[in-house]
C-alpha cells in the first residue's frame, strides 16, 4: 500500500510538471513577464525633478519618463532577466541573433534630460533585486516622495550650475587633478545655487562609470582645508575680544612645540605683524598665536559652533561629519595645527556654509537643495531659510569681511573685481596619507563672497592633487575672480566702489 501511495504521489508531480512545461508554458511565460513589467511599470511611475532659472523666473524639468530596452530569455515556463541596462550595440546583437528564446522587451523608466549635468546631487535610479529604488544624491533621499508620485522644484539654477561645470572642466584639463568640486550657496538663506563634481557621470548608463564617480565629494567626503580655516580661528578669537585687526605679535619664522617644529608655509620669518596681515600672508605661527589668545576650549567651541565635526542636515544622502577628534585629545600640538586647518577634515559643505555665517552676519544657515515639493494635487511645500546657529556676532562679522577683502586686495589680486568688494581665502594642505602622517599631495581649496559687504553668493572651489602647481592662489583665484564677475552680472548687481 505505501508503495502504490508512492507512486501514486510521484504520478501526480509528474503530471503537475508537464502540465507546467508543456501545457501551460506559454500562458505562465506570459504571466512572468507581466509582472516584471507590472513591477517596472510601478516603479517607472515616479516624481519628476525641475531646476530653476532665475533670469528667466521658469523652471525647466530635467527628468521624464523614457521607453528603455531590456534583454530576457524564455525558456522552459522560465522568465528570467539577463541584461537590465544594456547598450544599443547589445540590443542590435540580439536582434540580429534572431533568438526565440533570447528577447528584447521595453519598459517605461527615470531618463535624465540633460546626461551627466547635476548628476552627483541627483544620483539615478538604480536596482534592489527587481525593484527600482532611488541611489545616492536626492534620488536616495526623497526616494519616497518620488514613489508617491510628488514633483521636486530645486534650488539650484541651470545656468550658474552649467557656468561651474564649464570652470570645473577648464580647471581638470588645466591642473590634471583627481578630483574637483565647486559649489555656490545663497548665504542669506542657505540655498544651494551650484553643486558641480568631477569625475562625474551619466546617470542614464550609471552602470558603465565606477562607484567612486557616484560619490558627491562636497557633501560625502572631507578634507583638511589648509588655511582657509584661518578665518574661523580668528573670527572666534575677535568674537571674545582676545584680538583685534590691528593687534600685532612677532613672527619668528619657526616654532618648536611638543617636540615638533612648526614654520610658515615659505619657512620665513615676518617680524612684527598685525591680525590682518596674518590672514593677508597667510601665516601659520600668526593663526597659532590667535589660537592661543582663544584658548583650547573656547577654539574647540567655535569650531563646533560653526557646524564642523557633525552634518549640516542638507538634503542629500550620505553627508559625512568631518573629523574633528583630534581636538578632544587636548593635546597641545592638535590645537595648534588645526588653527591653520591641519590635523582635521571637514566637508568641502561644511566650509562654504561657514563662509556663508562669516558673510551674512553671524547667522549659520541650514543649507537646503529642494525649493518645494509639489504633491499630486498641485498643493506646494516650500522650504524655508532656517538658521540653525549663531556662532558669531554681527560686530564679528562686520570685521571678519573687512579682513577678508584686505586677503584678496592684498594676497591675491587675481580674485578681484573692478568696482566691487570681494572677501575671500586660499588653502593649500598636505593630503592625509592612509599609511598615518602625510603624503606628497596637496588639496587646493578657496572661498569668495561678493558683494563683500551684502553678500549675494558665496564660491568654493577644491581641487584634489593638482599636477605642477604648488599653491591654491595660483591654481584658483583666476577661477574665483571669474565666477565671481559672472555672478555679479547674472544678478545685475551695481558696483560697491566708483
């Protein structure tokens, strides 16, 4: 009896087999692949993204549905996908094959207007298994507005973004570096105007770029800025009145401390030098004496106040902290070296951001890329200015901009505009090695605002190991000084000075 029930059983599988493969095959294969395209079809459905244009009052979308090709075999009552992406001279390969069992089916998917323009603030559309899901950028962090369908309004205007693309292209053909960022923020709101990278990608064929070109490197990865972290030393200290513009100290070229020599950056000796000269020159034992008049703890409080060590809350996916331990060792030579920005990283965002506090009055912004979000019935939510700390006063400020337009008058002249007020400072740093200490190459980074005195924007440029070229003054002040007349022109901003 156990024996007839056996095979009594197998018969029955054997049948529900066949019936399978051979009767129903066709119906199930079709079934399989109705899903699939249900499934993409769901996923497909999917918030647009608009870019503004601010001489234009208009927004332009930069997202849309496209039909896009797949490859999938059938074979046996299986539906199986073999290429999700593949390349137009793959599709013709398979077309030309002429395969029952290999096929081409199409599916409704994201396609980004303008290529790889925006494409590391964006991010794409990529795969969880079978499922579209948003990845990096704002893709990964309004993924969920995106799948109720919500449009997206940015920040970010096309034509000042295209303008840092094109400076961003001119300076990786002229310096060969590895990498480079730029970005221009609104300081009164903290609005992001411009967020350019290079290397980037395209995000229609993310698939052929390697997974470091998807990295948003002003937002996702921090550097040590050299001395452009001068003045958020000196703004801390002129904030408690330690120093004034025109208190001096002397400058003795070398410093021995804790066993290890610290020099300026020429290995000179200045004599006798004012706060503003400091900055103006670019001097590292200056920028420790200022340090020193703070005090360890007040310095240690400014440089958190001012937003390094911990996420500004852009909107963006996968923004880094920086790193800023080293000043909670409390050991004297960490002090010393992070006055002129060594020893500790932050983010290329943090940076400008506090340029943006120093600019605006005191005030440090939340920086924000989405304007407005725009539900299904056509109601808006905007994003409003939200200030998120004071890490200085406005007296503070007021001085801080007065010095820093001294920096580009009398430190580097090519950063200048006629007829207006330009604030600004360079920082060229010796780059972390992964082995401990340093190597031999070099970040260059900068940051401007104009006008100086009622700022409208604020630029940051960075450079990673740029070839044949010792300082950032001379790798990137021609560049500010472009951008910056650029600007000026775009708002239709009056000259400052007659």
């Amino acid at each position: 009896m156990l024996i007839v029930i056996l095979f009594g059983a197998a018969g029955l599988i054997f049948y529900r087999l066949f019936s399978l493969t051979y009767f129903q095959h066709d119906a199930l294969t079709k079934i399989a692949e109705g899903q699939y395209q249900n499934q993409q079809e769901s996923s497909a459905r999917r918030g647009s993204i608009f870019i503004q244009d601010l001489s234009s009052g208009e927004k332009q979308l930069i997202t849309l549905q496209k039909s896009f090709p797949y490859i999938y075999s059938k074979t046996d009552a299986r539906f199986k996908i073999i290429d999700k992406n593949p390349s137009s001279e793959e599709v013709e390969r398979i077309r030309q094959l002429n395969d029952k069992e290999i096929n081409i089916g199409y599916e409704d998917r994201r396609y980004y207007t303008e290529a790889s323009f925006l494409s590391q603030v964006l991010g794409f559309l990529g795969f969880e298994g079978d499922r579209r899901v948003g990845q990096y950028g704002l893709e990964a962090y309004y993924n969920e507005v995106f799948q109720n369908e919500e449009d997206l309004v940015l920040t970010v205007d096309k034509n000042i973004q295209l303008f840092a693309e094109q400076e961003l292209s001119y300076l990786m053909d002229k310096w060969t570096p590895s990498s480079g960022t730029i970005i221009v923020q609104d300081p009164q709101t903290g609005a992001i105007l411009a967020m350019a990278g290079s290397p980037s990608f395209d995000p229609n064929n993310y698939s052929r770029y390697p997974l470091e070109n998807f990295v948003n490197k002003a937002v996702q990865e921090a550097f040590e800025p050299g001395s452009s972290f001068k003045p958020i030393t000196m703004s801390g200290a002129i904030d408690q009145k330690k120093v004034t513009p025109e208190t001096t100290y002397f400058d003795t070229g070398e410093v021995d401390l804790a066993g290890y020599k610290i020099k300026n950056f020429n290995e000179k000796s200045f004599g006798t030098q004012t706060m503003k000269e400091v900055l103006e020159k670019s001097l590292n034992l200056g920028a420790m004496f200022v340090q020193k008049q703070l005090g360890d703890e007040n310095f240690l409080n400014y440089v958190i106040n001012f937003g390094f060590g911990q996420q500004s809350g852009i909107d963006l996916a996968g923004e880094a902290t920086g790193d800023i331990s080293n000043l909670y060792s409390k050991r004297k030579i960490n002090f010393a070296t992070a006055s002129f920005g060594q020893g500790i990283s932050v983010t290329p965002l943090q940076l400008v951001n506090a340029y943006s506090a120093i600019a605006n009055g005191g005030k440090l912004m939340r920086p924000y890329v989405v304007k407005e979000i725009i539900g299904t019935n056509g109601e808006k939510r905007e994003t409003g200015p939200e200030i998120i700390g004071t890490p200085i006063s406005e007296k503070t400020s007021a001085q801080m901009k007065a010095m820093l337009v001294g920096v580009v008058e009398n430190g580097f002249d090519k950063a200048a505009v006629n007829g207006y007020d330009v604030a600004g400072k360079t920082g060229t740093a010796q780059m972390a090695s992964p082995q401990g200490g340093y190597s031999e190459d070099f970040v260059h980074d900068i940051v401007g605002f104009a006008p100086a005195f009622s700022p409208r924007f604020v630029i940051l440029i960075k450079l990673e190991k740029p070839q044949g070229i010792k300082f950032a003054s001379d790798s990137l002040s021609a560049s500010l000084g472009k951008m910056t007349r650029f600007l000026l022109n775009y708002f239709q901003i009056p000259p400052s000075r007659y």
